[in-house]
C-alpha cells in the first residue's frame, strides 16, 4: 500500500493514540478529548474555586432578577428537532430492544429477553464561559459550547431493577453529542450510547438478582423506582450566550490587583462564569420536557498563612442570572477591598483556645451550618442502604429541631427578599416539576429530599431528583429555607449571648460570621460527626470590650446535639449561593438562615500547619521595567 | 497573540555568566530580573543556597475539533501560560534533584503582565525552594543507606547560550477543516463505495488536534531560549465488529508542522473511504489459524518505525538509574555499551539537524534543547553496536557530558528524548527485492509467510496477510505476534529497505522516526483468542436516505 506524498504521514493505527475521540471509544467518559495536559487541569482546578458548599455573599442586583421564562405556559413552543430526534431513537430503542432471545453472557442457558421497562434521554446543551484572572492579570479567558446526553437503562421492574444497592451508575451512559441539529447524527449517537447502556443495564441485573440471594434481608425493601406521572412541558430554549469578554476582563483585572496591595496575601483568583443551559428530557413514560437556565458567577477568593504556618482563606460570590445583572464594579471592588483586609487581619490575629459555651452563628454561618448538618441528612436515599448512617430515618413525626424552626426546601424560588437564589430549577434530573417541600414544620420532621428511588415511608419523588451530569440522580437540596418564629432584633441576640456567658461563668462568647463547608460525614463506618469551617471568629466579651478577631476555630460535635442547642434566632435573614459537591456531583444550592443563637458549641484548636509563608517578599512592583502598581481596568 | 520581529541570534555563547548579553524579548527579560532577585535573596537563615534555577514559561495554544456521523460534537480552544521553576540544592555531584524531576508549576498571565509573570514565578520558586531542601535532605539520609556511591554526578555543567528563535503562531484555517470533518465522518453513509454496509459502522469519526508552544527558558548558567515549535494532527477513527463479535477498526492520519501541510481534502476522503473499505475487508477476512506460527515476517516500514519506537528509542535514551544500583541506567541496554543489539548491517543515528527529509518537514528537529544544550548528531548505532546513548544534563555513567537531548514534555523536567531517529541499513534492499526475499523464503520452508502493513497498540497487527509461496496475499484477522522483542531486532532482522517511512508524534515531545521495511526471520504469529463483544442488541437507525 503507497502512502500519499502530500504530507508527513503517521499510520495512527492506535486507537487510543487519537486520543480526540474517547468520546466514542470510551461513552463513559463526559468529557471527550480529554486534555492532554493534566497538570494544566490541576492548576486550574486550584485556580476556580469549586467551593463544597462554600458559603457566598447574597448580592444586591441592579436589576430585578426575573426569570421570565418560568411564567411563560406550557407547550407554547414548537418542538425542536432535537427533542424529536431523542423522543424518535427513544422509541426505536424500545420497540427493538429485548425483541430477540439472547443469552446472556454469564450463564449459558438463554433467557427470556430483557425490555428496558425505563429509557430516558437527558440532554444538556450548555454554552459557557470562564474568564479567570489573578493579581491583576488575565490568566485565562475561553468559551465552550457542549452537548451530552445522559441515558438511562432500568431493566427487570420497578421492584427490582439494574440499579439496585451498589449497582445505581449502571443505568448511565454518558456521551457527547452533535452540536448541530443533524438528525441522523443525533439519532446514531443516541444508538450507540444506549446500546452500551443496554449491555451494562443487563450485566448488574444479573449481578443484582444473584446478590439478592445471597445476603440477607435488607432492612428498607422498597422497590427500586418511584411511579410518577408523565410530564410535558415545553420551554423556550435559552437564547445565545453573550458576554463582554473585554469588559469583563477589564473588571476582573482590577478586581484581582486589589491583592497586589497586600503582599501577605500570597494566592488570589477572581473568576467570572457565565453559563445559558437548556436541558432536554425524553423518556419511554411520555415525559417531555426542555427547559432552560442561565446562571452567572463572579467569584473571588484569597489565601494567606500565618508565621506559624496556619492557612487561612476567604471567599466571596456574586451570582446573578446573567453577567449584565451581577454588582457593579465598585461594589465588588468594595467587597474584595474588605474581604483582603479581613483576610490581612486574620495573619495577626491571635489563636484561640479550646471553647465550650454559647455563640451565635451569622445568617450566613447558620445557612451553611444548616445546609451540612440537617440538608445533607435529610436526602431521601440517605435514609436507605446498607452504608448510610441514616441519622434521621427513625425520626420522622419526632421533634428535630426546636419548636420555633421550620426548614422548608423551595426550587421553585428564583429568588428571596430581591436576592438571586442558586438552586432554583423548574424540573429536576429526572424529569419530575420541582417542588417546595416541607421538610422539617415547628421542629417536627415531616419529610425527606425525594429522588425517584423510593425509601420505606415515602413512596413518590417530590422533585428533588438532581445530578451533575455523568451522575444518577439521588436527592439533593435546592433552596433550602430556614424560618424562626423566636425571632428578635441582631442587638437582643447579641445580649443574649453575653447573658448566656456570663451564666455559664464565661468571659466571653462567640460569634462566627463566616465559615465554609468541611464536610457531611453521613455513613454508617464513620462516627456521626461533622465538620464545617470557620473562617472569620470573634470573641464577644461579657464585660463590653470590643469583639476580638481569633483564629484556628475548629468546631466539633454531632448533629443532632448541635440543632438541638439553638436557643433563639435574628430577624435578618442571609443567603448563601454556592455549589454543592456530593455522590451525584456538583449542582448549584443555596440556603437562607438567620442568624442563631446556639447555648452550646464546643470547639477546639484547628490543627496546625507546618508550612512556612513565603521567603522572600514578593517582586517589587515599580521598577525599571515599568511594571505598574495598578493594572488597567474599571468601567 | 502578537508577532514578535524575528531575532534569530544563534548565539553558542562562550561567555561568562555576568557578560551575557540581555535578550530582546520583554518575557525573557521580566524572568530574568525575578530569577536576578531570587538567586540573591533565596535562602532560609542556616539553611542551603540552590546552586541552580532555572524558569520556563510555556505557553500553549491549542484548538481541537471532532466530528461523528457527520456532525460536528466537539470544538474546543484554549490558550493558556504556566511557569515551571526547577531549584537545586547541593552540587552537581550529588543534589536535591529525584530520577522523575522536580519543578513547580503555577498558571502565568495570559495576557504578558509582567507585574503577574513574576508574581507567578516568585510564588513557584517559594514552593520549589523548600521542597527541594526537603529532597536534599531525604535523599541525602537515603544514600547512607547504600555502599557504593552513585555510578554518575546528578547534573553536568553546560555553557551560556541565547538564541531567540521566531514565535510559532497557531495558524488554521478553522471552518475549513470543521466541514472537512464533517463530511469525512459522514462518508460511511454518503460514498457510494460504503454504503453498502454503512450498517455496520458503529462508529465514524474524524479529528483535528492542534498544538503550538512558545517556551521562553532562563536559568543561572546565564542562558537564555525562546522556542517554539507547532504540531498538527488530523485522523480518522472508523470501525465496529465482525459477524462473531471481535472488535475491528482502522485509524490513521497525517501529521505536519503546518496546517497547511497537512493532507488535502481529497486525500482525507480517500483515506477515509479505504478506511471503510479495509475495515469492511477485516470484517469479512478469516481469523488467523489457531495454531501458532514462528517464522519469516516482512513488516512496512510503518510497522518498523512502531517495532523501533516501542523497542529500540527508549532504552537508548539514558535515565538515571535506581539510586543505591551500580546500574548505568534503566532500561534493556543499559550494560550494552559497545555491544551488537542490532544486526551488523543496520546503523541508527539521531540528527534533530535534520529539518525535512524527502520534502518533508520533521517534528523532531531542533537546535537547542530544552536545558540550553545545542545538538548535533548522534551515532547511537554503527554497524549494529550501542556506541552512544542519547544524554541530557542528567549524566550516566561513561557519558558525563549532555549530547544535547534534554528534551521537556509540557509542564516535565527535561529527560533524555530522541529528536530524529534515523535507521538505515549498508545494504538496503528495494521493496521489490524485499517482497522477493519474502516469497523465496517462503517456497524454501514450503509454506506461507507473513506480512504486516500497520499495527495497533500493544504492537500487535492490524493489517496483517498471509503470504503463499506463489505470492497470493490473504487478509487475515485477530493475531497478535509473539516475541517481538529485543532479541528479534539484534539477531532476526534478515534484511532492511524499500521506501522509508516517516512516523512522527507531536506529544509527549515532537519527535520523528525513519524507518525502512525490515523482514524479520523468526516472529511468532498467534490467536489473540480475546473474549469476544456482543454484538449490537439492536440495529442502528436507518440510513436517511439519498
């Protein structure tokens, strides 16, 4: 065979030397053409903040944040050819599959075809960009447009399908999709994904129906798929993402060269991400639905370390429903101004020392407090499973919480008091309309945060159903609203913290105005403990003193003890906007507390860092070179 | 991005470190001033001094576009600056420095900030200076462990050099190549040639990758380099299964340092359409016989170039050994030194000078490598013995000087790597007398011989025949060979020639290989006797049709 003589040649006959198509090759995979360049993924995923449930500054925005979207009625537009091609493959794939005996691979005899008796085509088409700066400079600025369709295989019956117990991922396939609406294409992509789906639906069944045999009796036997009505509702697709790349660039510049003023502050990062999604859901029950969404976020954040080695950071975020919409310049200018200063202080702040007694938790604190220790415990599948801790299962119609709370969990909420709220959506992962869900009513809990999968006392999702993409959906949270009927002004609370002090025969209580999310250890192998982050820590004194910064708080305790110390709360309710990593991935959350005035809270000193801060101070920043103090920005 | 003027001072400085003169690149200059700073100030109270530094920005430009069935799935662009800081603690006998290398990576401004390019290289160099003294610390209690000394220095010395090489640009002709794509990954179901069994194409896809990199490098020896160098790759992927299950495809492409020098369209939806075709001919060849063969083999000189990048390059190119061995380095020749490990009739050097070969452009020349060491060709082979390693500032035992081959892949320490492998024999033969040597052995043993066109991973054939004595070629599927190893390429290679064939790769660094049709006397050829897929539980949708 005589090569052509245009041009060097490689015979790639390495199918895994094109690496452009692990799309293909590998479905599993959502992220196609995977980078080349690892390092370069690593660095960045320092570089954008990710926050667990990181606790963010609710904005005020400049301009009403409507989504008109969600009054606009149902099936008023046309149906697109995308969703015709999913809704036309779909049907193909059922009237076909399991039409034929075929053994299975395992056993030798053949058995009865299987039918998928559930098929769902979730499909994201998101245009993005992220622009990222630091220091006062650009350090990356692109633009994607992706499309991946998530397809689901249930096999067996809703009693018991492919998906029980440990075998939930083997309904997925994940797999990229045309960016245009080329049918044809389109309806082989959707082929191909749901033929591997099919294959490893096929495979855990019979793992399941064997594994079933042999263990024992589970202690929650539902079955393993809700019955729900079918859904129809067709949106308008988002329009086109626009952003001003050099406006924003501009911004972010002089956003993040406020930190060249602080040279102990030796890492910041300013972010903008602007996202317009629609998401497409077709499924063999007669669901149809597209809806779309569009979220922006400007996120700032910064770290430093004492001379005793402890890191300390601080974070902040913006989040509006467009980039047009997020705070003016010179309030986010403000804001990272305070936030930098905040985070000098702390360096020098002194440490503090083992506590046990009163404290107040901010708004913000308190949303995040709750959004770990009661959200995260209060998800339906949690409640279910051999490894779950399932702290609240046995709980239900039990006081929880004090009388004078109520949580509820709204994504229907596009916003609160004039604030964007994060974990709105009109239907969740599965297809299901969202819903507001009384969680916990005067302390008493009345319910779970329902997926599809089914626990012993609730049989129905409730439009709780999320999931990054690539992931199953499980129960997660949306909006997460927390309300006092013992509410009284931010100034009585403080009292009644120094009273509560003094009481206790204490000098002095706390007050955490900011703390991030550690972690919701929530299986059955780990103690029952939780973790979040305090960040910025005072000392209240009983005597009138002015309140004094500490570092290194670190809070223990269990949960349940934890809720139940909370004596009274403020009338100043506070968001916090951020996204929220767990089994099923990362999604946008949020949660509105107020602030809360605990009897109780035990911590102790933060464990000790061993890294020195930097050597030698960081560059001079006029010199010869003519290297500016102030980079170019602003409106 | 914008052009800088060409400066092209291929300077082999022999000044001293105080008198190089300064370059005439502003990053250059912003890298140089930090590194000034550092190498003055970097030090904690009572503890050691690095003896070298060294910066490298890297800044990489890259732009993929995937195409299936004929829609385009994916675009992607992305442009980004990272700085490496390599510090090293120590002497040059023995240092802080592990075998994998040690450098510290941050992001660096995108958009040539200064003020953020050395904020970016001061932080890396905090992070590398204290994890250097670490490594000096360990490794300096682990060598106690051991009785000999290390059988090398850990670094070499080597001269200042500047030379400022022009910037490569991505350049490409984007909309182009997207319904090139396009079209491409559709052909199985609009070329009348395929259409036929476009039903059994389960997947259909064709790929462009492009890669630029500008490296601006400084270090304490007073160097100073800017490089750059480009890499563009296109491909088609297109395949499924045999009636029994077994996996079979075909993918390939063309490689150049242009886009412009890729192939043309025409030639993409040639490839494309014998890619179809070959894989319809795989799906309907016989398997190979169930019992093994061990004999002559003729391999393409695609297929030797594959033999000689799997076998041969690596273990040529010198790595420090295990610490606490009396090793020379890793690898199967490391104790082959003036040995034969080819036959006597082949030579092998490596001449990254070498920029185009019969017309085209090689990825693997360069001039300077990446630890500011100029190259020139090596004889790494004469007449089938070892008589030189391929060596960076890594020294190893017998080789205590660079020989120009500290070749970095993005964001690594620089390792020995080859630049243009060239393997020619003293007696190369045309391809009609290889096919000729082929069919005579063949009528000798009184049986049917082998030949491979090109191989899969895992070196095992993709597009292999059996060859009768008469010269009737059969296309055969699902064989994998045996004993294709070292001891094959020194003693079993009974003669080498026909056209050279150019393999080149972009990743993990830009590298070329040459090599001629080589047939080999005694390969084994077996069943791969894999466990075989199911084939699809359901049809793909109908073709739309014309």
């Amino acid at each position: 065979m005589d090569d052509s003589i245009h041009s060097e040649h490689i015979a790639l006959d390495h199918a895994h030397r094109l690496e452009a198509d692990t799309s293909l090759t590998s479905p599993d995979s959502y992220h196609p053409a995977v980078s080349r360049f690892d390092f370069l993924q690593r660095l960045f995923r320092h570089a954008v903040i990710v926050s667990l449930c990181a606790p963010m500054m609710a904005p005020a925005p400049t301009a009403a944040a409507q989504d008109e979207h969600a009054t606009q009625s149902a099936s008023t537009a046309p149906q697109p050819v995308l969703m015709d091609a999913m809704a036309t493959e779909l049907h193909r794939a059922l009237a076909e599959l399991g039409s034929s005996t075929e053994p299975v691979t395992a056993s030798k005899q053949k058995i009865p075809a299987q039918k998928p008796y559930f098929l769902s085509y979730s499909v994201a088409d998101a245009e993005s960009v992220t622009i990222t700066s630091q220091y006062g400079a650009i350090m990356n600025s692109s633009a994607s447009h992706e499309r991946t369709a998530d397809v689901q295989v249930r096999l067996g019956s809703p009693a018991e399908d492919n998906t029980h117990g440990t075998h939930r991922a083997s309904a997925l396939t994940t797999m990229a999709l045309p960016l245009t609406d080329d049918r044809a294409a389109i309806e082989r992509t959707l082929w191909y994904a749901t033929n591997r789906g099919y294959g490893k639906a096929l495979d855990a069944l019979e793992k399941v129906k064997t594994e079933q045999q042999v263990r024992a009796r589970e202690e929650d036997s539902s079955p393993d798929f809700t019955a729900e009505r079918p859904q129809v509702d067709i949106l308008a697709k988002e329009p086109a993402l626009t952003v001003d790349r050099s406006a924003w660039e501009s911004r972010l510049r002089e956003i993040s060269g406020i930190f060249r003023q602080y040279p102990n502050i030796f890492y910041d990062t300013a972010v903008l991400q602007a996202t317009h999604e629609t998401d497409y859901f077709v499924s063999s029950e007669g669901t149809k639905v597209e809806a779309p969404n569009h979220v922006a976020r400007l996120i700032v954040a910064a770290r430093t370390r004492a001379s005793d080695g402890m890191d300390m950071f601080r974070d902040e975020t913006f989040e509006a429903d467009s980039a047009g919409h997020l705070p003016d310049q010179a309030e986010v200018l403000a804001k990272t101004e305070a936030m930098a200063k905040g985070l000098n202080d702390l360096r020098t702040a002194p440490i503090t020392e083992p506590y046990n007694g009163p404290a107040i938790l901010s708004g913000r604190a308190a949303a995040v407090f709750f959004h770990e220790v009661l959200g995260h415990r209060l998800e339906g599948q949690r409640q279910r499973g051999d490894e779950e801790g399932e702290t609240f299962t046995k709980l239900l119609g039990k006081a929880i919480l004090p009388e004078f709370l109520s949580v509820a969990d709204d994504p229907t909420l596009t916003q609160y008091d004039g604030h964007p709220l994060s974990g709105h959506y009109l239907f969740d992962d599965e297809g299901q309309p969202a819903q507001r869900v009384q969680l916990v009513q005067d302390g008493v809990l009345d319910t779970f945060l329902m997926s599809r999968l089914p626990i012993a006392s609730f049989a129905n999702s409730n439009g709780h159903g999320s999931a990054e993409i690539g992931k199953m959906p499980t129960g997660r949270q949306g909006n997460l609203i927390v309300t006092s009927t013992k509410a009284v002004p931010e100034a009585k609370l403080r009292q009644m913290l120094k009273d509560a002090a003094r009481k206790q025969g204490k000098t002095y209580g706390l007050y955490f105005e900011d703390i991030s999310s550690g972690f919701a250890v929530t299986t059955r192998r780990s103690p029952q403990a939780f973790q979040v982050i305090p960040l910025v820590v005072y000392r209240v004194y009983v005597d009138g003193r002015p309140d004094e910064l500490v570092r290194g708080v670190s809070i223990v305790g269990t949960p349940q003890a934890a809720l139940r110390s909370i004596v009274a709360t403020d009338d100043q309710p506070e968001i916090f906007n951020g996204l929220c990593g767990a089994e099923s991935g990362t999604i946008p959350v949020s949660a509105v507390a107020p602030a809360m005035l605990v009897s109780q809270i035990e911590t102790q000193r933060q464990a000790q860092g061993t890294a020195r801060p930097p050597i030698v101070p960081p560059p001079p920043l006029d010199d010869a070179a003519g290297t500016s103090s102030s980079p170019k920005g602003g409106r | 991005m914008q052009f800088r003027v060409l400066v092209l001072l291929p300077v082999l400085s022999s000044f001293a470190l105080a008198q190089a003169p300064p370059p005439a690149d502003p990053i250059l200059s912003a890298m140089q001033q930090e590194l000034a700073r550092e190498k003055s100030d970097l030090v904690i109270p009572g503890m050691l001094r690095p003896y070298f530094l060294e910066y490298r920005l890297e800044d990489i430009h890259t732009y993929d576009a995937i195409a299936s069935y004929g829609a385009l799935t994916r675009e992607t662009e992305s442009h980004q600056r990272v700085v490496r800081v390599e510090v090293r603690i120590g002497s040059q006998t023995s240092d802080s420095s592990s075998a994998r290398g040690d450098g510290s990576l941050e992001l660096a401004p995108a958009d040539g900030d200064p003020a953020a390019l050395k904020y970016a290289l001061w932080s890396a160099t905090d992070d590398a200076y204290k994890n250097a003294l670490r490594a000096y610390a360990t490794k300096q209690a682990a060598l106690k462990n051991f009785q000999s000394a290390p059988t090398a220095n850990d670094f070499t010395t080597a001269k200042a050099v500047t030379l400022i090489e022009p910037l490569a640009t991505l350049t490409i002709d984007r909309d182009d190549w997207k319904h090139r794509l396009i079209e491409a990954s559709g052909l199985f179901e609009t070329s009348p040639e395929t259409r036929s069994f476009a039903d059994a194409v389960h997947y259909s896809s064709a790929s462009i990758s492009a890669l630029v990199v500008n490296r601006y490098t400084v270090n304490t020896d007073g160097t100073a380099l800017r490089h750059g160098y480009s890499g563009y790759t296109e491909g088609v992927n297109v395949g499924g299964q045999a009636q029994d299950g077994m996996e079979l495809g075909r993918s390939n492409g063309s490689v150049a340092t242009t886009a412009a020098g890729l192939e043309s369209s025409a030639a993409l939806n040639k490839r494309v359409v014998d890619d179809l075709i070959s894989f319809n001919q795989l799906r309907h060849a016989p398997i190979v016989d169930p019992e093994d063969y061990h004999g002559p083999v003729l391999f393409s000189g695609d297929a030797s170039a594959d033999v000689f990048n799997r076998l041969f390059v690596p273990n040529v190119e010198a790595d420090r050994p295990d610490i606490g061995t009396s090793a020379r380095t890793q690898g199967v020749y490391q104790s082959s030194f003036k040995t034969p490990i080819l036959p006597t009739f082949l030579s092998v050097v490596d001449d990254p000078t070498l920029r185009s070969f019969e017309g085209h452009s090689l990825l693997g020349a360069y001039k300077v490598d990446d630890e500011g060491v100029p190259v020139e060709p090596v004889d790494i082979v004469v007449h089938g013995k070892l008589m030189n390693y391929l060596v960076g500032r890594q020294p190893v035992k017998d080789f205590p000087e660079s020989n120009g081959h500290g070749r970095a892949a993005l964001g690594q320490s620089a390792h020995s790597r080859a630049g243009v492998v060239i393997i020619k024999s003293s007696d190369p033969l045309s391809t009609e007398a290889m096919r000729a040597r082929l069919l005579a052995l063949a009528k000798e043993q009184g049986r049917d011989v082998y030949m491979v066109e090109t191989l899969s991973g895992e070196l095992a054939p993709r597009v292999l025949y059996r060859v009768s004595p008469d010269g009737k070629r059969t296309l055969v599927r699902g064989a994998v060979f045996d004993e294709l190893d070292q001891r094959a390429i020194r003693s079993g290679i009974l003669a080498a020639g026909g056209k050279p064939y150019i393999a080149q790769q972009v990743a993990p660094v830009p590298q070329t290989t040459i090599a001629p049709e080589l047939l080999f006397g005694d390969i084994t050829v077996k069943r791969a006797n894999e466990e075989q897929q199911k084939l699809p539980y359901y049809p793909p949708p109908p073709l739309p049709q014309e």
